[in-house]
C-alpha cells in the first residue's frame, strides 16, 4: 500500500492513502482532530486508574503518543493496546513530525512506540505500557469485560465497511467494562445503528475543526 505523508492544516503529518482516496487524519489538523476527539472526549473522561484503552487503527501511533503524554502529564497508569493490520513502514514513520509539534524532547518515545515489539506488552515509560497487536479486527480475540475505553479510529464506514458492523460493535462491548465507553469520529448514520443495535447508548458530541459532529457510545 503506497503512503504519501501530507501536512494538515494545524501544521501536522497524516498519511494519503491514493487507492483508497483516504487521509489517516482530517486535513484540518491531525493533532488537533485526535486531541479533541480521542484525548478531549476519551482519555480526559476517565476517573479510575490505571485504566486499560483498546485502540482500533494504530495508524501513525499520534493517538497512542497523545495518550502516552498525558498520562504523563497526570501520572496515570494507562495500559495500552492497538490493532493494526499494516504497520507504516519505519521509512515513512521518520517522516512524521508530532514530536516536533508537541515536545521534540519526546522524539525517542515517539520512535519507541513504533519499534515496539509486536503481539507483546511493552513498557514506553513509567505510567504507559503498549500492546501492538498485529492482526485484523475481525480476526481478533478480545478479553471480555476488560477495556475501560476504547478509540474506535478505523478508515471510514465507506472504506472499510466490515469494521463499522453490528457484530464488530458487539464484540467491542463485550470487551468492555460496563460503564465504559467508545469514541469515534463517524456520526454516519449506519454507524450508530450499528451501535444501538449491538447494545450502545450513543451521544452525538461537538467535533472538532471541520466537523460539526462526533460519537461517544456507553455500554
């Protein structure tokens, strides 16, 4: 799969995908986007820790690196894991510049988190601890009753279809803790049918720069 790295308009890398004609990140702002929607209505609602996150699309590793400063920031235990399919290629990882965006003293744990090794929990910094799972979703063993929040941040509902399903959704919350939640930037209207229909209570949030809207989803 051909990358193209792109800079967004807040000054941050994505990622252009040319056979899918999709970007990894909103154009209006690839930091901004993840810290207002995975950040600002994900990790800043937690109350209880050390808390356990389930990401969905690795991706670029900017909401894992987001999630891992703030932990920091508030010296809390976060135990981390990512399911992705395609790992970016180191080539194209050293072409990002969250590190320099945010805190360029923070290059080394940026390039950390992509040098992890795969299918094993990995030990970033005192407070992050990360768990690449090199797999498909779909293909995936999930512990139940586990996660405390997820980021469901796949390619879109019109690009990767068989992720944004009433069983996928179903399966997630079966891996959830009640009381916890799912945050994701679609608000298609298929999506949170598929949401409700798994057993979600959804709510439909202000988005961030360019998008009017975004969905929180309670089990």
């Amino acid at each position: 799969m051909i990358l193209q790295s792109v800079i967004t308009e807040d000054g941050s890398s994505t990622l252009f995908v040319p056979e899918l004609n999709e970007h990894y990140h909103s154009i209006h702002g690839a930091i901004q986007e993840s810290m207002h929607i995975f950040i600002g209505a994900g990790f800043k609602q937690l109350k209880t820790f050390p808390a356990c996150i389930l990401e969905v699309g690795f991706g670029t590793g900017l909401n894992a690196f987001l999630t891992l400063l703030e932990s920091g920031k508030e010296e809390k235990q976060v135990q981390y894991s990512s399911i992705e399919k395609y790992p970016v290629d180191e080539s194209i990882v050293v072409k990002l510049n969250y590190p320099h965006q945010v805190d360029p003293s923070k290059t080394d744990i940026f390039k950390a988190l992509h040098t992890a090794i795969w299918d094993d929990k990995v030990r970033i910094t005192e407070h992050f601890t990360l768990h690449k799972i090199k797999s498909d979703l779909t293909d995936t063993q999930l512990p139940d009753s586990y996660y405390d929040l997820i980021y469901f941040d796949a390619f879109g509902p019109d690009v990767q279809p068989a992720l944004w399903t009433e069983e996928i959704f179903r399966m997630l919350n079966e891996a959830m803790k009640q009381g916890a939640w799912l945050v994701t930037y679609s608000v298609k209207g298929s999506v949170k049918r598929a949401l409700k229909a798994a057993g979600f209570r959804i709510e439909k949030l202000p988005g961030p720069v360019g998008k009017r809207e975004i969905l929180r989803a309670f089990k």
